[in-house]
C-alpha cells in the first residue's frame, strides 16, 4: 500500500496523521458533512488528536455551532470517554460544572473505516499550553491571571472528583481558554473573524507529486487546523473576565466502576504520579499530583519535575532531587537508580535540594517571594508520594480560598 501524505506539510504543518485514514482508523471528513441524519453540519477543522478529530459543526436543530469529536474506529468501542462522560451528567454535584466542558450530545456513526462513537460538545478556544507570546511577552500569565486559571481547574477538577472520576489526563493541552462570544456565533461569518475560512489541501504519494488514488478510505482533500491567534487573542482580551474549562475525558476513569478496558494512561510524562509510572494501581489522588504540576507551571511557566529528553529516568531522578528517595516498593524496582544516587537515596555529588530554581527569565515566579513560598508548601501536600497523604482537591480550594486565589 502506498503512504499518502499531506501535500506542504511546512506550509500547513497541522494535520492529523494521514496514515490513520484506514479501517480501524480515522472516519474521512469533509466540509459540509453531516451527521446523525443530517442534524449536525461540519463547518471547519477545529483539531485532532491520537484517537480522533475534532470539527466545528452547526446544529441544524438547535440552530447553535458545536464540537464534534469523532473517535478512531478500532478505539471506539474500548474508549472510556463514553462511559465516563453519563457518569459524570448524572453524577457530579456542588459548584465547578462551569469550568468542565459541556457535552450535548453522544452518538454512533457508521463510515467506510467501521463505527465510530462520536461525542458533541460546546465550542471552546485553544488550550492555554498555546503560545501567549504575542499576548504576554515573557511567555508566562501575569500572577493574577495564572491564579485564576488554577483556581478554575481546581474549582473544575472538585466537580469531576464528586462523581468518582479521575480524570487521568490532566495537563496543558487539555484546558481550553472559553469566551461567552463564541457562544453567541450565529452565522459561519462570525467564527471566520476568528478562525477563518476553512483550509484545504491535497493527498500526495510519499516522495511523489502524484495525488493518492480515490478511496472510501481516505478523505478526498485534507482540512487544516488554523492557527489559533485570533481566538486565543478574544479569550485573553480581559484578564478580569478569564475563563477555563477541562476537557478530554478519553483517559478518564471511575476506579469502582467495570469498564471494558482500562485507560492506557498516556499522560504526558512530566505531570505523571510515580504511581502512574511504576504501573500500579491509580486514583483520585494522581490527578492531585497532575494538578499540582500544572499549577506550578501556569505559574512560573516551569515543570515541577525536569527532564532533558521527556523520559521517565530522567523525571524520576528529578523527583528524588526534590522530594527524597522514592518508597521502597518503587526504589527497588527502579533500575536505573544507581546511575545517580547510593542506596540511601543520596546525591554521588551534590546534596539534595528541594524545590530547585530554574535558570533564565521564564522560570522565575512572578508572584513575589512570599506568595510562591506559600504556594510551594501547598504543592509540596499535593506531591506526597504516598498517595493516601495527598491533600484531597477540598484542601487545594480551601487553600487557594485563604490565600486568594478565586476563580473571579
């Protein structure tokens, strides 16, 4: 078989992996597409991801544009963001729903690549993992801000732990900026002002300006996500008026709930739990562990846990660094352990040192000394290795209410 490609990848560099357009693989979508018998009208591209693509589509019944995410064939029936998604609408309680996206609706759709489970939700901006260069020159929110992005995934975070789901995946791709204004888009004019017109693109044989033969399989040109800037720039333009929600539920899970298959636990590994790593079993306390990463990072724009390559040695070793030597029932099982460190969990040459500053201009915490002294003891209770001694979400919003960090 031959490799199709998208044609000027350097020129339209987002893209999905074509080679997923397979059975099993990614359903073909092309502008003006419906679904679920004609309610639902693809309008534009809004992203992707490993198991799926996301498209912007108008609701012909509710006259209101959504978010359609269609999952991969081969993934769709295992996929716990089904099962979790109900759970939640039917089980989460107390104040934080309104910074969890908003699913409207879920259903299946038969295509050439096999049946693929599809999941409609509200529009929302780009993550706050994009670039804020443009917006904040130092490539880190202004203290305030940062405050109140985390004290929403907090507030967001408390609502999913009240129906018994970790979340699983919880990190900067995976909370998108919102603005009241892309709710009020009621014409395919409005959200071209801030995405603009659709993008497409032809498929190529690899090494060839041959364009790949037709096939049910595969879409018959390819659309492109555009860039954000415009978005990002009306979801920013009033730091009073910020506004987050968490998103992605496809590695989510209840622990006392049968699903058809475990998650695979793909979180990126620097916001991961040691026991996320070592393979043991997980709860609501690593999305504490995730969380405090991610809060440190929104803050100073630094990861807790640092590695040179993204590996897992490396975030490892960094943990020892900071926090001490590992429990016995993962220091042992950790190989590489001696490369850095004698049995006492002891530094070959420098001591250990807690809470390392990072170098140059964009680790450095822009809260003052005392306010990120303060926060380094609460992060400190949210990355105890014993999971069972992590403050619980309760504790981080009661913390963050005394210290003022509030969602407004």
């Amino acid at each position: 078989m031959s490799t199709i490609v998208a044609q000027d990848l350097e020129q339209f560099p987002c893209v999905e992996l074509v080679n997923y357009y397979c059975p099993g693989g990614f359903h073909p979508v092309h502008l003006n597409d419906t679904f679920k018998n004609g309610r639902y009208r693809v309008v534009n591209k809004l992203g992707y991801g490993t198991y799926g693509t996301v498209w912007l589509v108008y609701d012909t019944i509710l006259k209101q544009y959504s978010s359609l995410k269609i999952l991969a064939a081969e993934v769709s029936d295992s996929h716990s963001e089904i099962a979790v998604i109900p759970h939640l609408q039917q089980h989460a309680t107390g104040s934080g729903k309104e910074y969890v996206v908003e699913v409207f609706d879920v259903f299946q759709h038969t295509g050439p690549n096999g049946l693929h489970h599809c999941v409609v939700m509200e529009v929302l901006g780009p993550p706050i993992s994009s670039d804020i260069e443009e917006i904040y020159p130092n490539e880190v929110f202004p203290i305030e801000v940062a405050k109140r992005i985390s004290a929403q995934i907090a507030h967001g975070l408390a609502y999913i732990h009240t129906a018994g789901i970790v979340h699983g995946d919880l990190h900067m791709s995976n909370v998108l900026f919102h603005s009241p204004i892309i709710s009020s888009w009621t014409s395919d004019n409005d959200f071209e002002k801030y995405l603009g017109s659709p993008t497409q693109g032809p498929l190529t044989l690899r090494g060839s300006d041959e364009l790949a033969a037709p096939s049910p399989h595969i879409p018959s040109y390819l659309v492109f996500v555009n860039h954000p800037y415009f978005l990002l720039k009306l979801c920013l333009s009033d730091p009073t008026q910020i506004h987050v929600k968490i998103c992605d539920f496809g590695e989510a899970f209840i622990p006392t709930m049968q699903l058809t298959s475990l998650p695979s636990r793909v979180i990126p590994i620097f916001y991961a739990a040691p026991e996320v790593i070592f393979g043991d079993p997980t709860g609501l306390p690593a999305d504490i562990w995730a969380l405090a990463v991610l809060i440190r990072y929104i803050t100073s724009g630094v990861f807790l846990f640092s590695s040179l390559h993204g590996i897992p040695e490396e975030v490892i070793k960094s943990m020892v660094l900071t926090l001490g030597k590992l429990p016995e029932r993962w220091w042992s099982r950790w190989e590489e352990r001696s490369e850095w460190f004698n049995e006492g969990g002891e530094w070959w040459e420098d001591g250990v040192k807690i809470f390392p500053k990072s170098n140059g201009s964009r680790g450095k915490p822009k809260g003052g000394r005392g306010e990120m002294a303060k926060l380094n003891k609460i992060i400190k209770r949210m990355v105890r290795y014993d999971p069972e001694e992590r403050v619980s979400i309760d504790e981080v919003i009661e913390w963050m209410n005394q210290n003022g960090w509030f969602v407004n």
